[in-house]
C-alpha cells in the first residue's frame, strides 16, 4: 500500500470534518459573488459592447435576404453581424469535444424556429435589442415537421446512418411473457421539459491579441476552452475561460452552445469586449432542452410477483442540427432483475432546437414512467409496491451480468417506508380524505449511476499558517467550494475556515464537466493526493531541517492536526506550519495532485438508489393537486457535507414534484415556436408548491468507487421522485395517468 493509499483509507476511516456554512454562502447573499454576466473587469466600463442574439422566426428553410442598413443607423448601434457580412471561420463547425452543430452565420439554413441568425452589438443592451427589430429579414420558407407525435411511423434508429444498437436485449422476451401469468401494457409519455437555470447562459468576451478570454456561465470551463478554440480554429492555449460562480445549469451549461462562439466572433468585429447574455425566452430553443419520450412498456409477472419479462419501446423527438438520445429505456435494463428484457429507443426528426442532456437524462424520465407500470403491475398482483420491488430487487447488475461495488436499497425501502408511515396506507384507491382533499400515498425507487472520470487539483501550504486549494472545476451552487476546502484540510490537518479555494478558471488543473453527478467522486480524490503531496513536501521539509524537532526521522514517522506537524510516536516534537515554512524561505509549499478511475471500473458497476415516498391531496372539485409531502432514503455513498448533499437532493425531489404536476414545453403546431417560453407560461414550483421533503441517506461508504467512499448525487433526486408523486395521485383518486405532467385537466 502506497503512502498515500494508507492516507487516504485513515482518512476514509475518520468522518471528515465538514464544514457548516457554505464556503461560497456569504458572497452570494451579500451580491459580492461575480457571475459570468457580472464582470466589469478588466476593460474599462465604457468599452464594453452589448449583444443581441436574433433568432429565427421560421422553423425550416433559408435566408433570402437580411437588410440590416436601418439597424447599423440605429442609435448606438456598433456592428451587426449576419450571414451576409460575418467573420468566415475557416473550418466546418467544430463537432468533438463539444458535439454541438453550432450556428455561427456560416451560411444561411434555418433549420428550427429561434436558431441564432444574427448579432447585433451596440453601446447599451436597449440599443442593441431596439435595433434588432429594425432587421428586415427574408425567408424561403420550406414545410416544417414540428409535431413528432403525428410522426412516429417515421422513428428510426440514432446515429448516422442509423443502425440498430446491439446488446439491448438479453434472454427471450417472447417466452418470458410466456411465463408471465399477470401483465400490464400501457402508453406513458414525458413532455418537452426545458432547463431554466436562475442564471441564464451569459457570455463577456474579449481579445488580447491573437488571445480570446471568457467569462462565461458554464458547467465545463475546460469544455468551452477546446470547444471554442476548434470552432474559432485557435490553439487551444490562446483561450483561457473563467466562471467562479455558475447559478445552475442542469445539463444545459454541460456544453458549449453558439452563443459563445458568436460572441467571440463579435468582440473579434468590433474590438471590444462584448458582453452577451440569453433573455429568459432566448431559453426555449438554442440551448437545448429534455425531448418528449413517448413509452411503450410491457411487463410480465409471475403470480409470485417475480418479473419475468421487461420491455420497453420508446420513441422521442430529435433535431435537424443534430441527434439526441434520451435513455429513458435505461432503468428498465438494470433496475430490476428479470432475466428477459427488450428495449428500444428511437427518433423522430423534427424542426426544434438541439435536446440535451438534463438533470438525470434519461433515469428522470425513465424512473417516471416505469414506477408507473410497477405500480399498476402491483395492483394487479395485489401486492405492496414496496414489496414488488423486494421480490424483484437486483442483487447484481443485471444489464452487466456483474457484481455492485455497494448497495444497500432493501435499507432505503426499510428506513424511508417508516419514516412516511406506509402502513397506514390504503391499498384500495379513493378511500383515504380529508375535508374535501383525497388523500393519496404513493412510492417508487431513485436511480442514478456513479460516474467518474480524471482530474487534477493543486495544493498549497501558505507561509501564514492558511492553505490554498485549487482545480480548473465548477460550483454550480451545489457545494464544490465547501467539499474542496475540507476534504484538503483534513488532508492536510487544518481547520477548513483556513482554506483559500479557488475554481472556475481554466488556467488551474484541469477538472471534468460538472455533469453526470461525477464532480465530487472525480475531482475529491485528486484534491486529497494534491493535499497530500503538499503535507509530504512540508514532512520533507522538517526531516531535512536541523532545526526542526523532528529532524533525522522519516516522513512516515510525521502526523498533521491543527496547523502542526509532529512525530506520530511522540506528539510533542514537532511545531507548526507557519514555523517550519518561515525557517526555510516562507515561500507557500506547492504541489499538484491527479487522480482517475481504478481499473476495476469495467469490472463492477457503481450506481446510487434510493426510495422515494409522497403524500398528495387532490381537491375533489377543482382537481387540483398539493404535494404534501416526500420522504426519500438515498444510499449515495459517504455524503460529504449533510447541507450541501442533503439540498441537493431536496432540490432533486422538488425537480421530480415539477416533473409530475408542472412541467411542460408546448410547441405551436404551426410555427415550431416553444408557446410558454416564460415563467410565467412555463410552470415550475413556487415554495407555496412543496411541502415538507425530508430526505435522508444511509451513508454507507463505496469505498470500491473512489477512496473517499462516495459517490455523485445531482441527480438522483429527480428519479423516482415524479413516478412516486403519480402513484400517489392514483392513490387517491383512482385515475392512472400515464402522460405527464398531471394537470387539473387530466384529472377530471
Ligand atoms: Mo447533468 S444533466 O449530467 O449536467
């Protein structure tokens, strides 16, 4: 066992000491944190320049013509970029890392309604938006598809030239239904759901020189770099993108879209810094969004409730521009084990913007839907749901045929069934009221998988008895600034107050995306190796010292606690930091630290779960329906901070009550224009909304995953959380709805 190996697991052993206040909490709540948007630095406040994005307002086709002479006269106005005049790149789009098919006014295709067309800069946003409605723009108008669902005969396999995928099949799915003595099938659907970040995408650019600079709101600032300098066909090194503060993403700010680049490309223009930001509407369309799932499911039961057969079909809406795959299929692959399973997911092409990925793609929609059908399939068998669910739970990963590195979701049903009170639950529909309520209880299993990838950070020792902290990754409001400073104090022996941390910056190690819940599993092990290089450098140090106290032992003999470093056999020789530092120059004491997935990666899966219970009171006249209540056990691993990790979660579960009551993007069949691209049209949950969610996890350390034992959880806490808000309608209604959102309407 390597040294740092034998650290890392006596870290692992001892709870690390968190940190109880967010790190970044008082900068936001006294407005001193810097957005992307926010920078007045370092350009001096009247150069920089406001951007407009205009975008179409036909869904397929071309630009015959864009006059934009009335807008260059406009008040303010600077340069107004369109197809016609813009900087030609000297390269096709760039497709990898970023895989967006950006629209830079390369050329003169429309190919969704609200594609980015043109940029108008000016000396004011005012301005810039004003002059934008005096473009007199042209259109060849071609028929659009905007509907998928009125398309689905023309579903067809992902990819190009679209071939069947292999390996979403195992056993035999015809003899297991065989088998099956109780079957439900139904048709459930997921709408167009559309991220909407406090913080919109918002991008300030400027050049010096051949060199481009970014602030920019994202989840990957390393992403952006290599996605920006091959779209604009720069070295990587001449783009450096800096985002201290990202406020929500999602999955939307996972990837670059063409803003960015055409902000670039604007301050390029007019040689200035330009700053551009997406208005709240500019949301719907050009950055992405969940497509609608339309699913097929089909399950199969023995009269013991064991599941003999899974299937399910699933078709979505994909774009012109570019493919995207929901795997809404996914949890019927692994959730559960029966040995004959079929699925499939395919695409319907229409006129819309990119989808992307969001929050738990593809385990959000697909828990939605398939708890439903276990639910339903329950019922039939006459038997709890959490029951169901036992009898079927996968002791290893049935897709992989391999054994977890942890779980423990049999306790989540235990600890989260009684902290709800599931016994008290009427198995009959309709029975349970209150006043004029309908009281229903409802159920279902959270799933998402652990993730990791590489990542680098760097240490340092301050001569002034602080440490820094640092790593090219992002905090998007969910704690990565409070995990960073007390996973290296406790590395390094110091109180967490005393660590500087600092992220967001791509000149700093290189971290992954803040996506697919893999920041804290990916980017804490190599915080910890940083810290701990950084403590082995400063052992080295006093070993060497013949004024240290500690002079002539080994650096294995050393311990740190409390700003101190002393021999472990005899804690009163030794002395602190700041000492040892100030004899031997009182410079900061240095070192990087990198860390990747073990190889045993390929051998094991390692996935979250947990169990989700809601409570709903459905007004027996208007149908309205209130979420009282959400009790969730999630087994995640260590959690690393309760505050951070447990909002997290809460967050999720709110997101799931959305998803099951709310959400829902509504596209005109006639323009291809998302028809609620506001908050006020497009409904989310108010705090009036929710009631009381009380999450709680099981803390159970994977420590095959990753040295600290814990894995992601950004996302679990949407699954399973919608599935068990409509079961719980059911419940108390007696209505199965199997189309989300489920609205007043529906209920009637
Ligand atoms: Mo998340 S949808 O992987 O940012």
């Amino acid at each position: 066992m390597s040294i740092l190996e034998a650290a890392q697991e006596e870290t692992a052993k001892k709870p690390i000491k968190q940190l109880d206040h967010r790190y970044d909490g008082i900068a936001k709540v006294t407005g001193k944190a810097t957005y992307a948007g926010d920078f007045k630095e370092p350009f001096a406040k009247d150069d920089l320049l406001y951007a407009w994005m205009v975008q179409s307002t036909i869904a397929n086709g071309t630009i015959a013509s864009m006059d934009s002479s009335a807008a260059e006269h406009a008040p303010g106005v600077v340069a107004v970029m369109t197809p016609f005049n813009s900087p030609k790149i000297p390269q096709p789009p760039a497709q990898p890392p970023a895989r967006r098919n950006l629209t830079i006014l390369q050329n003169t295709d429309v190919k969704y309604n609200g594609q980015p067309i043109a940029v108008v800069v000016a000396k004011t946003l005012v301005q810039a938006r004003q002059a934008a409605t005096l473009l007199k723009i042209k259109y060849t108008e071609q028929p659009a598809k905007v509907i998928y669902q009125d398309h689905l005969a023309d579903a067809r396999w992902p990819g190009n030239p679209g071939k069947e995928p292999a390996g979403n099949t195992r056993g035999d799915i015809a003899a297991g239904f065989a088998k099956a003595t109780v079957t439900v099938e139904g048709t459930y659907t997921t709408p167009i759901q559309v991220h909407n970040p406090m913080e919109p995408h918002a991008t300030i650019a400027w050049w010096e020189g051949e060199k481009l600079n970014l602030y920019d709101a994202t989840q990957y600032i390393t992403g952006v770099k290599m996605s920006i300098a091959k779209t604009l066909n720069i070295p990587l090194d001449f783009v450096r993108v800096q985002c201290p503060y990202t406020g929500g993403g999602f999955g939307s700010k996972g990837s670059s879209w063409s803003h960015i680049p055409l902000c670039a490309m604007a301050a390029k223009l007019t040689g200035k810094p330009v700053k551009l930001v997406l208005d709240r509407s500019q949301m719907f369309g050009p950055v992405g969004a969940r497509p609608s799932t339309v699913n097929k499911i089909k399950l199969g039961a023995t009269a013991d409730g064991k599941l003999v057969a899974m299937q399910q079909n699933v078709i979505m809406n994909a774009a012109a521009l570019e493919d995207f795959t929901e795997h809404s299929a996914g949890p019927t692959k692994m959730l559960y084990m029966s040995e004959n399973n079929q699925v499939s997911e395919k695409l319907v092409t229409v006129n819309l913007g990119v989808s992307t990925f969001m929050r738990a793609p593809g385990e959000a929609p697909g828990t939605a839907v398939l708890e439903i059908a276990m639910d339903e399939l329950a019922e039939k068998l006459k038997m709890d749901p959490v029951q169901l669910r036992v009898i079927n739970h996968a002791d290893k990963d049935p897709s992989h045929d391999r054994p977890w590195t942890s779980k423990n979701l049999k306790q989540c049903y235990t600890q989260a069934a009684e902290r709800f009170g599931w016994s008290k639950r009427s198995a009959t529909p309709a029975q349970m009221t209150e006043g004029n309520n309908l009281i229903g209880y409802g159920m279902a299993t959270a799933t998402y998988p652990a993730n990791r990838s590489a990542a680098m950070a760097i240490a340092r020792i301050l001569p002034n008895g602080r440490a820094f902290i640092g790593s090219g990754t992002q905090d998007l409001g969910t704690g990565m600034y409070t995990i960073m400073a007390q996973t290296a104090a406790a590395m390094l022996g110091l109180d967490p107050t005393l660590m500087d941390v600092k992220l967001g910056d791509s000149t700093l190690p290189k971290a992954p995306v803040s996506g697919g819940s893999q920041s804290t599993a990916s980017v804490m092990p190599a915080v910890q190796e940083a810290a701990m290089q950084a403590k082995l450098k400063l052992f080295d140090m006093a070993v060497n010292d013949t004024a240290s106290p500690v002079h002539g032992m080994k650096t294995s003999d050393l311990e740190a606690k409390g700003g101190k470093y002393f021999a472990k056999a005899d804690p009163t020789k030794g002395e602190t930091f700041v000492a040892i530092i100030a004899r031997n120059g009182g410079k900061p004491i240095e070192a990087t630290g990198s860390a990747e997935p073990s190889e045993s990666k390929d051998s094991m899966t390692s996935q979250s779960f947990g169990a989700v219970f809601a409570e709903v009171a459905v007004d027996k006249d208007t149908h309205m329906v209130k979420v009282r209540r959400v009790v969730a056990t999630y087994d995640i691993g260590t959690l690393l901070n309760d505050k951070t990790g447990l909002n997290q979660l809460m967050g999720g579960i709110v997101w799931g009550v959305s998803f099951a009551t709310h959400e829902d993007a509504h596209i005109d069949p006639n323009t291809g224009r998302t028809v609620n691209e506001s908050f006020a049209e497009y409904h989310v949950p108010v705090n009036a909304d929710i009631g009381t969610i009380d999450a709680t996890v099981l803390n159970i350390p994977d420590l095959k995953f990753n040295p600290l034992g814990a894995r992601g959880i950004g996302e679990i806490g949407i699954t399973g959380a919608a599935a068990a808000v409509a079961n719980a309608i059911y419940n108390a209604t007696g209505k199965r709805i199997r189309e989300y959102p489920i609205t007043p309407d529906k209920l009637m």
